[in-house]
C-alpha cells in the first residue's frame, strides 16, 4: 500500500503535536515529539504533490503517536 493510503496527508500535519511521521525516501516511520516545531515551520518546504522536505527527508504522511 502507498503512504497516502495509510497516512494523514502532510497538509494536515501541525508540527507543535506528536505524531508518526513516514519518510518517503527511507520508507521509514519518523516519531516526532513537536520539539522542533517552530524549527519544522520555518524550513520545511511543500511539494506540489503534497509530500514536505525538511531536513533530509521527504515526508509523505503522517498519523497519530501509538496509543494517542
């Protein structure tokens, strides 16, 4: 199954909350804590096919922290 399939769309995604981030380019689920929220804001940048790069990644989907 694709990550748009499974996942949030990352239009959806609000950096300041927890979540489970899926890394396109790895194939891999990234925990995100919000730490770095305000950080994600400035320099994350949307793709036209809704997917998000930031920092090396290229981030497809998103969805709730296990168990929250």
């Amino acid at each position: 199954m694709l990550a748009q399939e499974l996942f949030r769309p990352m239009s959806e995604f609000d950096p300041l909350e927890p979540a489970l981030l899926h890394d396109r380019l790895k194939d891999q689920i990234i925990p995100w804590t919000g730490e770095e929220g305000e950080v994600f804001r400035r320099l994350a940048r949307f793709q036209p096919d809704g997917t998000v790069s930031w920092d090396g990644f290229m981030l497809d989907g998103w969805d709730e922290p296990l168990g929250g």
